[in-house]
C-alpha cells in the first residue's frame, strides 16, 4: 500500500534525519525510537549502509515507517523502492524528480524555501511540504506569514532545528511534525547509545503529547 505523505507525516512530533554508517544498526535504533514514541525514520543517502539499513528496518520492526532523505536524481528511485523505503524526502523543489516519483509510486516530500517555490509545488498538485533549511528561511516567524496565503499547505520544517525550538514550529497551524538529527545524533547512532536515543525521543514526544504506543 502506498501511503500518503501527510499521513506519515502525521504520525507523531518529529521525523528523525539520520545518518547510519552500519547497516546492522538499523534495526536498534528503530527500536530505540519506538520505545521513546517514534515512529517514522528518515534515513539519509549519505553513506554506502543508508539503502541496506532501510531494508534492515522494514525487514524486523515493521512498525517503523522507514523513508529516505536526500533524493536528488529520479535515477536512484529504483533502488530505493528496492530498499522498501515507504517514503523519501528531497533538499528541494524539482518538478522533474516530483513527476517521476509519482510515476514510480513512492511518496515523496519535497523541500522549499520560499512562496514562489511552495506556489509551484502548489500547482504541481503537492499539498504537503519540508520547509529547508528551516532556521535559515525565517524560523517558525517565516511558516506563520505563509498559512494564512497558502492555507491549503503542510509543512515539515528541518534544518536548524532543535530540541529548544521544536516547540515553536509545533505549535503553527501549518505545521504537522519536525524534522531534525537531535532525537538519534550521528555520535550516539555510531556509539550505539540507545538509552540516550530512547530518552532523546521521550523528550521531544513530550513537547506535544504525540508519540506512538505500541498494542
């Protein structure tokens, strides 16, 4: 079943970007996340692991809604299908990779920075959105003057983006989750510290109330 990517965009506070050397560790984390109230994963292509790890996770914690970041060329669609990846995520805004990924049948959210970028993702018929770099583009300030023009738009900012700030973002109406390296950090994923990662996941599910809960 493909899903929608407001519905997993929905599924809880913030959306995990990161960046996994070891594809074994996959898994671990995944379940490390879901213990603390996560359940989706954006696994950067930024390693060699990033595609195998993604095959680890939906192979044993199915419960984990696993999705790759930083698509950049319609060409590796094909592999991440092949992953299992459920979703992907992409820097910015290209219309040629937004047609072929619906073409190809995975969810994609595509990134933008401005409102002439989120018009034309607007009349590419895209209603949910990553606003990057977040932090950069104008913070929660920026999102908040975008609702009332583009109401009708949803929005997943990343970049910059931290456990003190995640709040504010949240707290927007046009804004269903958070996307940020600060519930799994790459020093704690290659330690394999997942006590801090389960605690770091509790932390920011408790800024809302969300979080998944397993049975």
């Amino acid at each position: 079943m493909t899903l929608a990517v407001r519905y997993i965009l929905s599924r809880g506070p913030v959306i995990p970007v990161v960046t996994i050397d070891d594809a074994t560790d996959g898994p671990d984390l995944a379940r490390a996340l879901l213990e603390g109230g996560i359940s989706v994963i954006e696994v950067t292509m930024r390693t060699p692991a990033a595609l195998a790890a993604v095959r680890a996770i939906r192979d044993t914690v199915p419960e984990m809604l696993a999705g790759v970041g930083t698509l950049l060329d319609p060409g590796r669609i094909g592999d991440v299908l092949a992953s299992g990846a459920q979703f992907a995520v992409s820097p910015g805004l290209d219309l040629a990779l937004v047609e072929a990924c619906r073409e190809a049948g995975l969810p994609l959210l595509p990134g933008i920075q401005t409102v002439s970028e989120a018009m034309a993702a607007r009349r590419a018929g895209l209603d949910t959105l990553k606003f990057f770099p977040a932090k950069a583009a104008g913070g929660p300030g920026a999102l908040g003057q975008i609702h009332p023009v583009l109401p009708e738009l949803k929005f997943c900012p990343t970049g910059g983006i931290g456990a003190a700030d995640a709040k504010s973002y949240l707290a927007l109406a046009n804004v269903l989750c958070v996307g940020g390296s600060f519930p799994a950090p790459t020093d704690a994923i290659r330690a394999r510290d997942w006590k801090t990662v389960r605690e770091n996941s509790k932390t920011v599910c408790s800024l809302t109330g969300q979080g998944f809960r397993q049975g």
